[in-house]
C-alpha cells in the first residue's frame, strides 16, 4: 500500500497550498542582468550590507563575512543568502 494513500486528502492539500506558497514567496534570482545587478549591490552598499575592500578590490558581505570580486557573484550569493535565512 502507497503510504500517500493513507492521507487524508485535507492534508495533502494543504501541503501543496504550503510549497505552492513557499515556492511564490522564494526571491527569483536568474533574471538579474548586469545593470539590475549594479543597482542591487549599491543598495547594499547603502544599506550597510556590503562593504568596499578597496585594498583587495572586492567587496565584503558583511552578515557572512564572505568576500565577492564580481558584483553578480554577490548579488546571486546575497538571494541565496536572504532566502535560506527567511525559512
């Protein structure tokens, strides 16, 4: 027997609602192109997120301590890491 089928349907619609939910709320990060990219890393850079490392030419993620010399790179990273920490 299919453990699936023993279920109530109730619940297993309200776990599809649940990822279904999860799944919208989640940030979309592969379209970011380069000029959307530039402006997010300046928010960042606003915000106190990011930090200039002008002696090594990249730039700090301050919350993770890790250092990116591509602003996509840091861009991608910071999606990921705002996702992870919101779940």
């Amino acid at each position: 027997m299919d453990p699936t089928e023993t279920v109530p349907d109730y619940e297993r619609f309200e776990r599809e609602q649940i990822a279904q939910d999860r799944d919208r709320q989640r940030p979309d990060t592969v379209e970011i192109d380069e000029p959307r990219g530039c402006e997010v890393v300046t928010s960042l850079l606003n915000e106190g997120v990011v930090e200039p490392i002008p002696e090594q030419n990249v730039f700090q993620h301050v919350p993770s301590g890790q250092c990116f010399d591509s602003d996509m790179a840091l861009v991608y990273f910071h999606k990921g890491w705002e996702a992870a920490t919101e779940e």
